[in-house]
C-alpha cells in the first residue's frame, strides 16, 4: 500500500485522509507500532482514520464529512459495505496483485508463484460488495522469473501497482476507462497462507516444490 499512497502524493490529486488498521503490536517486544501507510500519511501531514469496524455508524459519518471524488483501497484487508463503497462520486477502486478474475482473495501473490504461473501482473478493478469481484478498470501484465521469489515478485508489483493506479486515476477523471465485467467462469481463489503450507511432501516433483518454496519466500 505504501507505494500506491506515495504515488498517489506524487501525483495531481489531493489526498483527503488515510484509512488504515489500527496500531498493533509487533515483534518479540510486543511494542504497539502503526501501519506503514499511516507512517507515511502523517509525515505529509495527512489525516488518518483507524476504525475498528467499517460498518459502524461513526466511520461512515467521518467519511462523507470528508467528501471524498473517490476511494483507493489497497491490502486493507477488508471487505467494504455498499454504502461506502457510493460515498465518493467516482465510486471505489483496488490496487489488486493478480490479472483477474484469477487469484482473488487474501494472497494472490503468493499463489501465482507457488501454481506455477509464468506471468502476472496488476489489475485495478471498480469495487463491489463481493470479494474481488468487481469490473476491470485496467490490468498490466508482467513475467514472473523462473527463481523469483513470491517476496520479490511482491516488491515488483507493489511499484507498478502505484503507476499503474496514477495512469487509472487520470483515465477515470477522463472518462476514459471503459468497466469491464469479469468472466467468473474463470475466477480462482487465493486464500490466506498458513503455517502448514511449509511442509514439503518430498514426493511431490521437483518443480512443485521448487514453486512452493518460491511463493511462501
């Protein structure tokens, strides 16, 4: 999200306020440290907003107080209620980590390598109230190398995913991005990683391995 919310402070547009979680605690110290976007929000003097529930009364007041053009969500990791998502004019667009209708969910990154894929990309979709589901704005494939690494792969996409939504938000603005809607026939699924996902069956084939180490790196 850092990227996509530095680019969008590079560009033309004026960022209203920053929504991010809440302070939590982190490392063996247990010291309670903000999410990196609102680090970087208030070093620009930006508002943040930490709801603890996007569906209380209280967020969606604060909200449309700030009269927002649109909404740019990116790995917030939460899904949004339809009377947000009509709050701004232009609506809500995501920064997503996968060409969809492929790899919707929690961890797309991670799953394009640990399958195999050769090729992924960004693709910056108009929101609805499903997970994922909503019309393709605009998509940009890249290659994903034969040793990289799903932690590679993630910085790679997380710079591209900041130009890419700076060229979307212009098109928008003009009027000239078409929605396209999803072909669902097609979708797959990414769920969160887990732990156990790191136990390697050695009689899997090398490959398949060599991708699984790949993708939970």
């Amino acid at each position: 999200a850092v990227p996509s919310l530095q680019a969008l402070l590079d560009g033309p547009e004026q960022v209203v306020a920053v929504v991010c979680q809440p302070d939590r605690q982190r490392g063996r110290g247990k010291v309670l440290s903000p999410p990196p976007v609102k680090v970087l929000a208030e070093q620009h003097n930006i508002p943040v907003l930490q709801p603890l529930s996007v569906r209380k009364e209280p967020f969606a007041e604060q909200l449309s107080e700030l009269a927002p053009d649109l909404l740019v969500v990116v790995a917030y990791g939460k899904i949004l209620p339809g009377a947000l998502l009509q709050v701004p004019r232009l609506g809500a667009i995501n920064v997503h980590g996968s060409l969809l209708p492929k790899y919707r969910g929690a961890a797309p990154i991670q799953w394009a390598v640990i399958d195999g894929e050769t090729e992924t990309g960004i693709t910056i979709m108009q929101m609805d109230e499903g997970m994922d589901t909503g019309d393709i704005l605009l998509s940009v494939k890249v290659p994903i190398g034969p040793q990289e690494t799903a932690g590679e792969l993630f910085e790679r996409l997380a710079q591209l995913g900041g130009a890419t939504l700076n060229s979307a938000v212009a098109q928008l603005k003009q009027g000239l991005l078409t929605p396209q809607p999803q072909d669902h026939a097609l979708a797959s699924n990414a769920p969160m990683l887990t732990k156990e996902m790191g136990h390697l069956d050695w009689n899997l084939p090398a490959a398949r391995l060599h991708a699984l180490i790949r993708g939970l790196d």
